[in-house]
C-alpha cells in the first residue's frame, strides 16, 4: 500500500514527481555508490599505500573493496560513476590504487579476474573504434 502511495500508480502525486520503485532504487544505489567512491578516495588520497593496513602490499581488505570498484570496468570508460567507470577524473586515487592492486604480481589474479579483464579489453576497442571514426 505505502509503494502505491509513493510511487508511479499513486493518485496523490502530481504526475512530475510520479518515479517507480526500480527508479527510487537507482537513485538510491547510485547515491551509496558515489558516497562509497567519495570515501575510498579520501583514504586513499591520505596515504600512497594500500588501504587498511597502510602496507605495500595489498590485504584480504584490498581484495575484497577490489572486487567491487573493478566491476565498474563493464560500464562505458567515457563517462564518471554512476553511469560509466572513468575514475581518473573524480576520483584519481580510486584509479590509481586500482593499478596497484591489479600490478601487484598477485598469484592467479588474471586468471581469476578473466571476465573482467575481457570486458575492459572490450571497452578498450569500443573506444578506439568510436575514436576513429570522428
């Protein structure tokens, strides 16, 4: 009943502010993302080390907020979090601190990260291709 009242099939909203749940949701989730980025950044830009234990190299807490910033690669490279995954002009220390990781002679890391790694190689010729044709 509240989604109702809240949402896109609510008579009490004037049709501009009618949003459905999965949009309310979008919002959301891109907030807590940007907040999440926003923070990292700050850690990171404090320190040139890796995150919690301001070691050379990377902990199980690395790898694991690694796996989720990385998943950001599939998006469009062009454009900055929410909608796309170029880091390097919001949030540098994010991108840098992303290289580390993945240059950190990790045993099985490539291996693991495959998929990842196809999708940011197809991103790569996505965007010469798309440069080359202006």
């Amino acid at each position: 009943m509240l989604r109702r009242l809240l949402f896109k099939d609510s008579p009490l909203l004037p049709p501009k502010l009618k949003r459905t749940f999965e949009e309310v949701k979008m919002e959301r989730e891109s907030r807590q993302m940007l907040s999440a980025l926003a923070l990292l950044e700050a850690q990171l830009t404090m320190t040139d080390a890796f995150i919690v234990a301001g070691t050379r190299q990377p902990t199980l807490a690395d790898l694991a907020v690694f796996e989720e910033v990385d998943q950001l690669c599939i998006l469009p490279p062009t454009r900055p979090p929410p909608t796309g995954s170029d880091l390097q002009s919001s949030y540098p220390s994010v991108e840098r601190w992303l290289h580390r990781v993945r240059n950190a002679g990790l045993p099985e890391f490539d291996s693991i990260h495959k998929i990842t790694l196809k999708s940011r190689e197809k991103q790569a010729k996505k965007q010469k291709h798309a440069a080359a044709k202006l």
